[in-house]
C-alpha cells in the first residue's frame, strides 16, 4: 500500500550542497599541479618527444623530462592551429564536473602559461567567485 508523502511543518527537506569556494592558496596549488600536467598533454600531443633529447622520453614515448622546458621549446617549431587543435581535443575529453582551478588551465592555450603568472590566474578567480 502506497501512502501519500507528507511534509509536516518542522520537516525540512535536505539542502543542495552548494559547491565549496577554494581560498587563494588552494586554487594556487591545484591551479600549479594541472599546469604541470596540462604541459605534458601538450607536450605529448605535439609528439615533441621524438626529438628530445632525454633518453626516457624517447624510451616511454612521452614526455617524462621537465614539461614547462619541453613545451617552451616545442611552441616555435608547432602552427597556432595545431595548438588550438589540440587544446579542442582536451576540452572535449574534459569531464563537466571538473573543478575550476583545472578547468582555468584546461583553457589554456600553450603559450598562455608563459604569458599570465598563477598569482594573476588566482586574483581573477578570487574577485569573481
């Protein structure tokens, strides 16, 4: 026997969870640990490891050396267009839940991480949330 679902006064019904706000710091260092591994994307997708010359590297297929070295030196030889190809690849196997200190680096361009610093990344983050 199925029964009405009443709410009497005095019940509340459970709150969404509103997403929490990340302080400076935490974006900082969230925002840092994907820079790093957006580099790498980068660098794997441009296959710049072909003619580095890191022996592992060469080894693993991949870029295992230091990722912001690697990527700076890869954006002279790689057209505009293959950069933003490659960034539209990632964005398209980006989750939709992601966080926003990773969705901020996932929508980079390559040469966007020598151009802004995280401090100027985090102060524009901080004064819209």
């Amino acid at each position: 026997m199925n029964l009405p679902t009443l709410i009497l006064p005095g019940m509340t019904r459970p709150k969404q969870r509103r997403p929490r706000k990340l302080n400076g710091a935490q974006f900082a260092a969230r925002f840092e640990a994907e820079k790093e591994r957006q580099q790498r994307r980068y660098c794997d997708a441009f296959t710049h490891w072909l003619t580095c010359t890191n022996k592992r590297c060469l080894r693993e297929r991949a870029c295992r050396g230091d990722a912001n070295e690697c990527l700076k030196r890869a954006l002279g030889a790689v057209p505009n267009q293959t950069q933003w190809q490659a960034r539209q690849d990632i964005l398209n196997r980006t989750p939709r839940n992601i966080g926003a200190p990773e969705l901020a680096v996932r929508q980079r361009m390559p040469r966007d991480f020598y151009v802004e610093t995280t401090e100027r990344v985090v102060a524009d983050y901080l004064a819209y949330r």
